[in-house]
C-alpha cells in the first residue's frame, strides 16, 4: 500500500526555524526545548524581559526558592544560546503564508524584522484581575488583593509590620465572583496557610466551590483546617461592610444553620486568572480560532493538548487553558514533539493529489479560502492548497462553485461510482445509503459490524474524509441512481476534526430535502445524525430505524425506472 | 534505506497513557514494547462511552478509540498482551524479565465472529473487549472458566469454525531488552463495596459511575434500571472514595465531577423527563467552558450540597436516600429509580509491586511519587518516566498530554535529538 503511494508523493523543502510568542515560563521553556532539538527560535515578548515578564508572585507559579533559581538558570540558557534570538518588546505585526513556509514581522520599536519559519507556538500568559469591586469594596490598607497579601507574606518585613505586630483576623474571599479553577484557590490555600503559621494570627475562608482538582490541594485543604484555618461555604456572596477600619462579613451558614458574623482586621479578595487580553489580537494576526473566553485553543478535543485549528500554529500554557508551571511543561514538552514531527530534518513528503485545485476552473473566487477551517489556502494567479497545511477534509471541494478541487481518494467520480456499484450490487430489497465520517460514523458501523449488532441488509456505507466533503449532488445522485434512504452520519457539534465540517453537511442535508419536497420525494428519506466513533448501539438504531421508515415509505419509485 | 537505531522503551500498561506515550514515541521511529498485563488494550478509558448530547462534552472518550488505532496499526510498536513484569535488571539498559499468560485465542485465526462468546456456558468466563480495535476481540477468563478448573468444557474450542481456540495452551516467560521504561500501570477505580451503607453490590439499582460507562458504551444512552424500566428519578453521589478523611483518601480524583454532570447532560437530552439529582461537595471544573456549561447543569439538574451515607430500599425495589434539607435543615427522605456512585480515581493495584521491582518509590497516597515539582514525568531513577493516572488522578486528555511529556523525556534520556 505504501508502494502504490509513494508514486503520487513529493519531496518539498521546508523553513525549520520557529517563532514563539510569549516570553512567560512556558514560551521560555518551549525556545529552549524547541531549540534542543537542533531548530532556530525566534523568540518575542511584548515586555522588558523573558522568564516571568509579568512579574508574577511565585506562589501563583506554584514556585519554591529553589525552583525559583531553576528558573533564572532557564533565563540564562535561553539568552546565551547561539540557536536562540530573544526579541523583548516586541510585538507581532503580521503573519502570512503556510507551516513550513510562514513569514512574520515583528516590530521592535522602530525596527521591522522579518523572518520565515517554519512553525510557531504561541505561549501568551494568563491575567489577573481583581475583583473587589464586584464585591463592592475598595482597596484599602485592611483589604487587600490576593496578590498584595503574596507580597506581604513574601517580605520578611511586611509580614512583621502587617501580620505580627499583634492579633490579626484574616479573612479570603474566593468564589463567589468568578468561578474559579484550581489554580486560584491554590493561592488561598497557600495563603492562608502561611497566615495560620503566624504566632496569633487566624484566618478564615469564605468560598465557594472549594476547587481542589489538582495535586495535593485536598492535602493542603486539610493542613490548612488542622492548623486552624476555618473554612465556611455558604450559599451566597455574603454581605459585606467596610467602614474604615471596621469591616464586616455577615452571610447564612449552611452547616451551623444560623447568621455568622466574622469582624476581621485583614480582608482578602481572590484574583480571576483568566485569558490574556492580547490572545484577541494574537488570534486574529495568526487567522486561529479564540476559543471559549478568550483562550487560544477551540473546545474540541482532537485539538488538545496542543493544536489550534491550523497545522503547524501551536498554543502552549495559558495561552489554551490556565495552567501552573507542571502543565505548562507537560504542554512545552506536548509541543516539542509536534514541532519535531511537522519540521522533522527540513525536508517533508507529502501527497501530490491531497488537495487538486484545476487551474483551467479556479476563477479565485476565494471561497475556499474563507472556508478551509485549517488555513490551508492561499493564492497566486489561482487558489494554491498548501499539502502540509492541508488536512484532507474537502471542505473546500465541495463548496467550491465552480467544481474547481478534488481530493486525492475522495474524487466525485469515485464517489458516484461507489454510490451507483453499491445500488446495483447490495443485498437484499431495500438500499440504504449511508454517507459516514472517516471519524465518526465509519468507526461506529465497524464497531457495530464486529459486535454483531443489527443491521439492514440492503445498508450501504460510503466513506467520507469529513462530513463537510459529503456533497448535496451525492445525495441527490443516490436517490436518481435508486436508493430509497439516504442517511447523512457526522460527529458532534464541537468534535469535528476540521471544525464545522458537520454543521455544513448538516446544512446540506436541509438542503437536500427541500430539494426532495420539490421533486414530489418525501424528505424523511434522508435523514442528517451525529454520532461518534464508540457508539456501535446508536450507529445499529439509526440505521434499523431508517430501515423501518423507509419500509413504510415504500421502495424509491425511481427504481424501476433506472 | 539504513535507519539509525534509535533505541527501544518499554511502556508499562495499555491504557490510554500507555497507548499513547506509545504512540509519542514510534512516530520518531523508536521501537516500542508495550506491555499490558489484561487481555485487552485500551485500560479503563477504552470502557467510556460517549457523553455527547447534540454537542460534544469533550469527554474524550472518542479519542481514545482513535489512539487504540494508531497502536495497532504501527509496526514500530509490539504489544504484550497478558504479561506482567517479573524482574527488572538495570545495568545501562534494561533487561526485563515478563511472564506471559497462556494466550487461549489465536489471533491470525480469530475473525471476531462472536460464537465462542455466545457458546460459553458460563458468565464472565469468556469475555469480548471493550472496543471493535481489541485484537483478539475475545478472551478467556481464567478465574470463571471450568476448562481451566477442571477440564469439564471445551465448547468454544469445539464450536469455533476457525480453529482458533486451543485451551490446552500454557504460558511462558521471556526477556525484554530496553533502554528506557516508560510507567504507565494505570490506576484502579474506588470499590464501591468499601462504603457498605450505599448497598453496591446489595441492590441492583445502585452502580458505579464506571458500570454506567460500560452500560451507555454496550446499549447506548437510552438506559434503563435492572428491571428494564426508564428510570424516572436518577440520583449522582459524587466523592466516593475520593476526598475522604476516614478512608484516609486525601485527594479529589479531578474526573467525577465531570463525568457525573456530562453523563446527567448526556442522559437528561435523551430522555428530558428523567430527573436527575447530583449530591456534592464542591463542583470541579470540566474546562475553559465551565463557567457556560455549568449554567446549563445548574437549570437541568438538582445539585444538593450533602453527601448522604446511606441507601436503604424500599419495598417496591426503589433506593431511599436519606439527607438534612437544605432549606431548614431537617432530614429529607426521597426515592430514586437509580443511584450512580462516582467512583473515584485510586492507586493502581500493582504499584507497590511495580515499585519495588523498578526501584522506584510512591508518595504517601501510594501513586507514584515523581523527583520534580514542576516536571511530572521524572522519576527518582534515569530512564524511568511516568505518565497517566499512575502518578495521580487524570482525565483522558490530561492522561494523553502527560504521556506525551514522558515519551518527550525517555526521547531525551535516548539521545534521539542529536
């Protein structure tokens, strides 16, 4: 099998340098490793400096002493290293072209620089919000933000001035302006255990959902509540007073049933960790999707951990999801394979025939470009589909209104040709065709084939790369060349590979039963389901259930005729 | 065309980490020998089902299916199916010695008809994997199976059309030279039976988070209760085991809020009239869409801040939960068809074993305990890495994110990049 492809493969050169935007701790580690691998990094940060330009407490980096020099050691290596250009202040300006052959500017205050690379990694970081003004509270000398207390914890003088020069009351305030994540409440926790160190001081955590998904927190959860930090979770923000130096917290305490009246001398609000404000502009600069919230990365779970939504764009770190540093490096080490695996020694083969675009029909009306979710097109005199971009899902051959691209295994022609062998040949009775998703419902009939689970006999199943390759003129074709259903099987909303591959078929589908309606055909015989590759049951319902409607719909009236 | 001899890792346990820090590796051309002490690939993972309801949850369950298919197609890789590590000699690489348990089903011959599984007279003696991708798809199980126990049944090897099942077949050990170990034992779900007020085990109607998955995974969402009816009230218990000072489980698994609220999603749309209660903690985020997705669980379903301790049943075989109320505070009873225990993430039944053997240590929870804060993959031993849920609790994506750190790591100690 392999033989007979590598006639239709080319060997093309490709740029092996990468460019990383984020100078935080995981774009650092990401030039570092990336560079380990033998490739060029051009690496770029808005800020002063690389490593933590945000200036970021340590404890929000869930950073010891020592792990804290581990990274200034990062710091150091990644500025002395000869495959390393770190570029600080500065900005990406524009991106264009394909993995393997991207050019990018990048402006240093006046400077233009250009270069070509091959891959980038985008590793903006998180930002901190406070959020004392959702709880009606002002900045003040006795309430504090989370960060202004790790600061005071962190300075041996800070803490004797504020917390030791006699009792002190301390209370947190988290989760009830925000959600929250692990990662905030760790801060807390953090916190409040340091606090419960100090000779007479208390602390008191009002919170919540107490979010302890994440190693050792429900250990330090329960450290914490040893040494005597008291936890309450009621059901509501409480209410709050401030009053100078009087501060109140009232609220209705679930547990003791009954009003809980806390007057502490130190008041601490939680700090949202949430999407850079700079990924909004990254996104658009790099043509990737912003995800839920303004996160780099879609919800979809073939794009984790690493992937945005076009090949050889990667998102690191809390550019995709907040994360502390272990993740980040889980997610810098996740990247470094994917760069080795696009970039390899430079030298890439790819498919000749994944992607055809006839020049003698493109009349660059550019659809293609507007719809290929990867990217993955660009132009010249004629629509150009880069084969390393390309994922092969045929979104843009079958929007195409000019018929203009085919993709290589996939053709119309073979397409109708299977379509018309299966009618002629399948057995039994009734035919009823069934588009599948290489992903999704082509898996699903294997699985329900191998567990002997019930299916028609006159079913049919034509492979598809993508849902979104399934064209209104295959469904049309099946039911003139005699098939009496037509079901249409792709993923879930939010699991296609290539993003809205499923809602155009879906889209499709609808129009292929009005245009059933018109011609005197009853639309129920084509019917548009989800579904994934593990459900062997649902793909064996659909189909039994398709067979019985067609059953009563009787046989496609064409049959006899063609 | 002369290839440079990259080295060879032996990845320790088939699940998703295992299958997928496999995966990592043979991608870079290195030769992978992964070991799966069960009959099947795919770990606990490959028993989920899909909780999408007309959206995708982001489970992940669908990808685990997808990697299972990368491995088997991939020559670089050689899988050990039934084989346990017996001895581990490190002496610059590592000489692994494997007991290899008797392989009864001859997988060139088997063509997955399913006879065997519909002769066997016995239940659980012959068991079929969990996805299509299982090769062979069928095992025999030797605790149940009375040819094992007595030689008194040869049925499936008399009525299997292709000859492929031969029962007196007896194991064997061999010798497994690597260079590096990739850890990916897995972990074992909470046994329900460790908490005797739920009554698993007892009544029928009470399961576990994981017997649900296998049930949606089998027949698909539209579930019923034991005696085939559609439960009309379905009540979650989220932390058992997990978060539980008495059983001394200092640790939240991460993965049963999610996967008690996607599976009451998944449940509620195809069946809009069941009722479905959670009884919690603290809610867990299911990732960046949370705060969306958790306005959407808080108006189709009941989430009741109390963990009760106890389930009674009632006469007419329906599950009584008692609860203080939480308006005024005084005891609730209230009856569900169904009660799904979220079991949670424990350590994996082999870890001590594993430990000693690899010399390496587990931390006081008895997970895998790793050298580095910041980076979780690295052992106290060079050329041992961890991935997956056998240095703590994980969902899928983590698993397979962690797993690729270990593979990038173990590619690090090969020397691979120079």
């Amino acid at each position: 099998m392999i033989e007979n492809k590598n006639a239709n493969m080319e060997e093309i050169e490709i740029c092996t340098d990468v460019l990383v935007i984020g100078g935080g701790f995981a774009g650092t580690k990401a030039a570092s490793e990336i560079a380990e691998l033998g490739y060029k990094v051009l690496l770029i940060e808005k800020g002063p400096g690389i490593g933590n330009p945000k200036e970021l407490p340590g404890t929000l980096l869930g950073l010891s002493k020592g792990e804290d020099k581990a990274l200034k050691g990062l710091v150091d290596k990644v500025t002395s290293s000869d495959h390393i250009e770190v570029y600080t202040q500065t900005d990406l300006i524009s991106t264009t072209g394909v993995p393997g052959d991207f050019s990018v500017r990048v402006s240093k205050g006046p400077d233009i620089i250009e270069h070509k690379v091959g891959a980038i990694v985008v590793a903006t970081e998180f930002s901190l919000e406070a959020l004392h003004e959702k709880y009606e509270l002002n900045l003040a000398a006795n309430v504090l933000t989370q960060s202004q207390m790790e600061e005071i914890l962190a300075s041996e003088k800070d803490r004797k001035k504020i917390l030791e020069t006699g009792p002190k009351d301390v209370a947190f305030l988290v989760g009830f302006c925000q959600e929250g994540n692990p990662l905030v409440m760790e801060r807390v926790m953090r916190s409040v255990l340091a606090i419960s160190e100090t000779e007479g001081c208390n602390a008191y955590v009002c919170a919540g959902d107490i979010k302890v998904a994440s190693d050792s927190l429900e250990r330090m959860y329960r450290d914490g509540r040893e040494k005597g930090v008291v936890y309450f979770k009621p059901n509501e923000i409480p209410k709050i007073t401030q009053d100078g130096e009087v501060l109140g917290i009232v609220f209705d305490d679930p547990i003791m049933r009954r009003d809980i009246k806390l007057a502490p001398d130190l008041l601490v609000v939680e700090e949202a960790i949430s999407a850079d404000q700079m990924n909004q502009k990254v996104a658009e600069l790099l043509r990737i999707d912003l995800g839920p919230w303004g996160f780099l990365q879609n919800d979809n779970v073939h794009l984790f951990p690493v992937h945005s939504n076009r090949e050889g764009i990667f998102v690191v770190g809390s550019s995709r999801e907040v994360q502390g540093l272990p993740w980040a490096w889980v997610d810098v080490e996740n990247v470094a394979l994917e760069v080795k695996d696009l970039l390899g020694d430079g030298k890439k083969t790819v498919p000749k025939d994944k992607a055809v675009v006839d020049r003698g029909k493109c009349v660059i009306c550019l659809t293609c470009y507007r719809c290929c979710p990867h990217g993955a097109i660009y132009w010249d005199t004629k629509a150009i589909i880069s084969p390393v971009a390309c994922q092969g899902c045929g979104i843009c051959a079958s929007e195409c209104p000019n018929n203009a691209i085919q993709i290589g295994g996939f053709n119309d022609v073979q397409i109708v040709e299977e379509i018309k062998r299966h009618i002629e040949s399948g057995n039994g009775d009734l035919r009823l065709i069934v588009f599948c998703c290489e992903n999704s419902g082509f898996e699903a009939w294997q699985m329900a084939k191998a567990f002997n689970m019930q299916l028609p006999a006159g079913l049919s199943v034509i492979k598809v790369p993508c849902a979104g390759k399934i064209d209104i003129h295959y469904i049309m074709t099946s039911f003139v060349k005699g098939a009496d259903g037509v079901l249409v099987l792709a993923c879930h909303n939010g699991n296609c590979k290539s993003e809205k591959g499923n809602t155009r078929a879906e889209l499709r589908a609808g129009e292929a039963q009005r245009l059933l309606e018109e011609t005197g055909f009853e639309k129920d015989r084509l019917d548009f389901v989800t579904i994934a590759s593990n459900m062997g049951s649902e793909f064996s319902s659909v189909v039994v259930n398709m067979e019985e409607r067609i059953k009563e719909l009787g046989l496609n009236p064409l049959r006899n005729r063609s | 065309m002369s290839e440079k001899n990259l080295g060879s890792v032996m990845v320790i346990g088939g699940g998703i980490a295992g299958l997928t820090a496999a995966w990592d590796l043979s991608r870079f051309g290195i030769e992978v020998h992964l070991v799966e002490k069960t009959s099947f690939l795919g770990g606990h993972a490959i028993q989920f089902c899909c909780k999408a309801t007309d959206e995708c949850q982001q489970c992940g369950a669908c990808t685990v299916e997808k990697m299972l298919n990368n491995v088997i197609d991939e020559p670089k890789i050689k899988t050990h199916l039934r084989t346990e590590i017996e001895k581990v000699h490190h002496n610059g690489r590592f000489t692994v010695t494997v007991n290899v348990g008797p392989k009864y089903i001859d997988q060139a011959k088997c063509t997955s008809c399913g006879i065997c599984l519909e002769k066997c007279p016995v239940e659980g003696a012959l068991q079929r994997g969990y996805s299509k991708n299982n090769i062979p798809l069928y095992a025999i199980y030797e605790d149940k199976c009375l040819f094992v126990k007595d030689k008194s049944c040869t049925v499936c090897q008399d009525t299997c059309p292709e000859g492929a099942i031969v029962l007196n077949t007896t194991g064997s050990s061999d010798e497994l030279e690597v260079d590096a170990v990739i850890l990916a034992a897995g972990f074992q779900p909470f046994d329900a039976q460790e908490k005797p007020g739920y009554g698993y085990g007892e009544f029928n109607n009470v399961i576990t988070g994981l017997d649900l998955e296998r049930l949606i995974r089998e027949n698909g969402l539209g579930i019923s209760t034991p005696d085939g009816k559609i439960p009309q009230k379905v009540a979650f218990i989220q932390c058992v085991g997990s978060r539980d000072e008495r059983l001394g489980n200092l640790w939240c698994s991460q993965v049963c809020c999610p996967y008690a609220l996607r599976m009451s999603e998944a449940i509620k749309h195809k069946n809009p009239d069941t009722e479905i209660a959670v009884f919690y903690m603290d809610v867990q985020n299911t990732g960046n869409n949370f705060p969306t997705f958790y306005e959407k669980v808080k108006s189709d379903l009941r989430l009741i801040r109390i963990i009760p301790s106890d389930i009674y049943s009632t006469e007419d075989n329906k599950l009584c939960l008692q609860y203080m109320g939480e308006d005024d505070g005084l005891p609730v009873k209230e009856e569900f068809d169904l009660v799904v225990l979220s079991v949670g993430i424990m350590p994996g039944s082999d870890n001590k074993t594993l430990s000693e053997l690899l010399g390496i240590n587990l931390d006081e929870d008895g997970f895998f305990l790793c050298l580095d804060e910041i980076n979780k993959s690295l052992t106290s031993k060079d050329g041992i890495f961890i991935a997956g849920t056998s240095q703590g609790p994980k969902s899928i994506t983590a698993s397979m994110a962690h797993a690729g750190q270990a593979a990038c790591e173990a590619m690090k100690y090969l020397g691979v990049n120079e």
